[in-house]
C-alpha cells in the first residue's frame, strides 16, 4: 500500500472514503470531525446523540454522504478515552480501519492524522504510527493459497490530509520512518509463517545475505567445520541429528566505526524447526514448531531497519539457525556438550534446545567484543503459562539495560516484564556429572533457562527476551494479525536508535 501526505481540506478532497475520529464521551466532535459534521447538517452530532456512535476503541461507523461533500463516504473511527490515548490506539485504530476499508472494496482512502491535533501526539508519531498500524494491520501471508475470486480489493492507496505545511512534513517523516518499520517486521513474519520445509537454515542465512546487501551490512556465515574449531559443542550437539546444515549468521553494521565500543549485540535463536530431538514433543500442534526460529528472523529484521535509520551506534546481529531432529545421530537425554567458552552441560531433555545454541552464539558474541546483549528466542512453555501473549518476559544481569528496553517497548507498543533471577532459581540447573544441565524440571521454567544463559555472558551488560507467548497471534486485533506477529523487531531497533541519541 502507498501511504502519502498532502495539503488540503479534507471537506473538499474527493475520495471514496474519508476517516475521520472521535473520542469516547464527546458529544460535539471538534477539529476536521467537527468540519465534516457541520458540512454534513450534524449527521455526526445526531449519530453520537442516538448512540450509534460511541467513540470507543474499535468502533467503525459508515456514513454515505450523498454528494454533500467531496468524499463519497465518511469513516468515524473510536479512538476510546482521551485520557488513554497515545500512540498504540492510532496504531491499533488504523489497522482495524485499513481491513474494514478492504472488506468494503475500497483500495483508495484519505485519512486525518489521528492524534496529531488536540490529541496531544507529535506529528511525526502520528504518521509513523499511522503507517505502521495501517500496514501491519494489513498483513496477510497468502505464498501458498490459490487465488480466490471471491478476495477482497486490497487498500492501495492512503492519503493523510493536513491543513499546516509544516506539520505536514513532520507526518511525512513519520510515515517514513512507520514504512521501514512495518516492511521489516512484515519480513519477520513472513519468515516465521513459512513452512519449516522451505524456511531451512539455509534459507534464514540466504535472507541474511539479501538483507545484508541491500542494506550495506557485512555478512559472515559460519559452517560446521568453523563452529567445530570454534568449540560450539552446544549448538552442534543440537545440530547433529539433523539433515540440514547448521549455520551461525553473523551481521555486522558500522554506525561509529571510529568507536568500536559504542556496539551492541542482538543473538537470536533460528530452531527452523523444533521436533524436541529424542525427547520428542507430543504431535499434536507440532506444526507450529516453524516458529521456533522467531528470534533469529526479529533480529534480522531489526538490523534491516538499523541498516535503513542509520544510528551512531555498531551494532551486530547473531543467529543461530539449525534444526532439533530425532535420528540415529541425535543428541540423547544424558549426553554432556561442551559450549564455546569450555563449560559442559548434562543434557537432560534435548527439547530445552535453544539455551543450547543461544549458549555458544552468546560466548561468540563476547568474542566479538560486544560490551551490551540482547538475546531472543522463543525458548520456554513456561512462558506462556506465566503471562500469555500479553506481554514478553524479560530477565538479565543490567537493571539500566533491562529498563532500556521496557523503555523502548513503550515507544513501539511491545509490552515487557521483568522476572526476578533470585541465586536461588540457579540450583535448579545444578547437574552432578557436568557444570550445569538444560533443564531445571517444572518449576520456574523461564527463569532456570536464563539462568543457563548468564553461564555464557560474564559481566557483559545482557537482556534475554522470551517472547514465546508474544512472537504469534491467535487471532487478529488491532495491526497484530493471526500467525507471526514479528514481535520484537521494532524494539530492537528503537533500543539501538536510544542507546545511540543517549550516548550511553
């Protein structure tokens, strides 16, 4: 969809649809709403009195305007209480907005910039959020359906309409700056819907390498024989019962070469596809084990956006990608790995994969001299048990880190919760034949496997992202649609733009 910013008045704009909003508890709408309703004789006004429009987040009213103004149709659109508006609701309202468009068959459509007047929303916020909702609301994954006559006309074309010439090239920026975003997390979640079949190791490093291109990044592939004379025992022991080669993708941007130490490192788990090895998960819903390589496509659609925004700031992205298989020549329940950095660990259940290969990734990173981790992955059921698909967990050893990025999800509408990592979870891991072991059984599930994490980073400043619950959707709200949700791509890039403005 091609999203523009135009001057003008949007009483005289001649469009098959116009949006316009209304808060809930308004009874005299103001601003364009308010023009719109007087050009209409009060057609909004007698629709609030009557109760048809409410204002509240998600409700959609369609009024024909009969030729009284330029627009042929008029779109209320609820943005709910003034006092709980930001940035999120626009991109939750324009997402629902774009799909009722698109039922209706209408692929061109002018909107207000929602927010941006006596919503209190900086211009740019508003336009970037516009086109984010809007695209990402968007999103259909449809590689393998048949075309269907019956589809409806796509939105094509949005065109936000504004009175100011300067406001109007703050929300140009916006929608800039929302286009990079919401392209790359389509890339995430295209990655993810795939099936496991076509979405192999190899295909996440030739993704890489086409990112990687296009945005002027350095790429490096490590290989199985690279990864044996590097020591990565962990991550090999999980790649060995597989057909499908292994495969470490190192990315590497240059926003202050002048400044190695100013960098920050993303490790993402790329399980292409999560069996359980020997200990095999019940088949039952295994088809959704294409995602468990979730956290390797955030990172490399965060450094696509990092790429195109160019911060001061280095950062690096790191994905281990292999498969978890059962075969003659899998790891079993009982084998000692050794990672990277010389530690062993008992495997105790070869479906506590990812701490395996997220363990030698993260002592790779340190090798690389990255003085700040983030690590993603799709790594606990427990997880999902402890806050669903609200929100992701998150845990480390750096408070200032860790507060960085609940900070960023705040900007990008990505919920984070802090888990503590109290020494007492670390006797869960404790193994008698090696350092540690994979698996601390039930109890405290998602804390016990970061802990297995903090084995392999030292004092190095670190975050880990579960986001097992929050990296797919049941259903479709808001710009979040049913399948992968591309969570958390955005985060990572706005965590490296902060800590690249802050200096720190």
């Amino acid at each position: 969809m091609r999203i523009t910013v135009t001057i003008g008045d949007v009483t005289t704009t001649e469009t098959p649809a116009l949006v316009v909003n209304l808060f809930s508890g308004v009874t005299e709408p103001g601003g364009a709403t308010g023009a719109v309703d007087r050009a209409l004789d009060g057609v909004i006004s007698q629709l609030i009195k009557e109760g048809e429009i409410k204002g509240k987040v998600g409700d959609i009213t369609l009024i024909h305007t009969m030729g009284k103004i330029a627009p042929a149709r008029v779109v209320v659109a609820g943005l709910g209480p003034a006092d709980k508006f930001d940035a999120q609701v626009v991109r939750q309202v324009s997402a629902e907005v774009a799909r009722y468009l698109r039922q209706k068959g209408i692929n061109e459509a002018v909107t207000i910039a929602h927010g941006a007047g006596i919503g209190g929303l900086e211009p740019t916020t508003s336009g970037q959020a516009i086109a984010e909702g809007s695209l990402l609301g968007l999103y259909k994954f449809s590689t393998y359906l048949s075309p269907s006559k019956e589809a409806s006309a796509d939105l094509e074309d949005l065109t936000i309409v504004e009175q100011d010439q300067d406001r109007a090239s703050e929300i140009e920026n916006g929608v800039a700056a929302g286009i990079v975003a919401a392209e790359a997390t389509i890339l995430a979640r295209d990655m993810v819907n795939e099936p496991a079949n076509m979405m192999t190791p190899t295909q996440m490093a030739e993704i890489a390498r086409r990112v990687a291109e296009s945005e002027g990044l350095t790429l490096n592939i490590l290989e199985s024989p690279q990864m044996r004379e590097l020591g990565m025992g962990a991550l090999l022991g999980v790649a060995q019962g597989s057909e499908e080669p292994p495969k470490l993708i190192i990315m590497d941007y240059r926003g202050d070469p002048d400044n190695p130490g100013n960098n920050l490192g993303l490790v993402g788990k790329g399980i292409t596809f999560d069996t359980g090895g020997i200990s095999l998960k019940q088949p039952g819903g295994m088809e959704a084990m294409k995602g468990d390589m979730a956290g390797g496509a955030s990172v490399i659609a965060a450094m696509k956006m990092i790429g195109q925004e160019k911060p001061k700031i280095n950062v690096t992205g790191i994905i281990a990608a292999t498969e978890n298989m059962p075969s003659g020549s899998a790891q079993r329940p009982g084998d000692v790995v050794r990672a990277m950095n010389g530690k062993t660990i008992e495997v105790i259940n070869t479906d506590a994969e990812g701490r395996l290969v997220l363990a030698d990734a993260l002592c790779y990173a340190r090798e690389k001299g990255l003085t700040r981790l983030v690590d993603v992955a799709t790594l606990t059921g427990a997880m999902v048990t402890t806050l669903g698909k609200a929100c992701t967990g998150i845990m480390g050893n750096n408070q200032e880190l860790l507060d960085k990025v609940t900070e960023a999800g705040r900007d990008t509408g990505e919920k984070y919760w802090q888990l503590p990592m109290f020494d007492e979870y670390k006797e869960l891991i404790k193994s008698d034949v090696a350092d540690m072991k994979n698996s601390g059984g039930r109890q405290a599930g998602s804390i016990s496997a970061a802990f297995l994490l903090a084995e392999f980073v030292g004092d190095t400043p670190w975050v880990h992202m579960d986001i097992a619950g929050t990296s797919t959707a049941d259903r479709t709200k808001g710009y979040q649609v049913k399948g992968a949700t591309g969570v958390p791509a955005r985060t990572l890039a706005k965590l490296a733009r902060n800590l690249a403005e802050s200096g720190t």
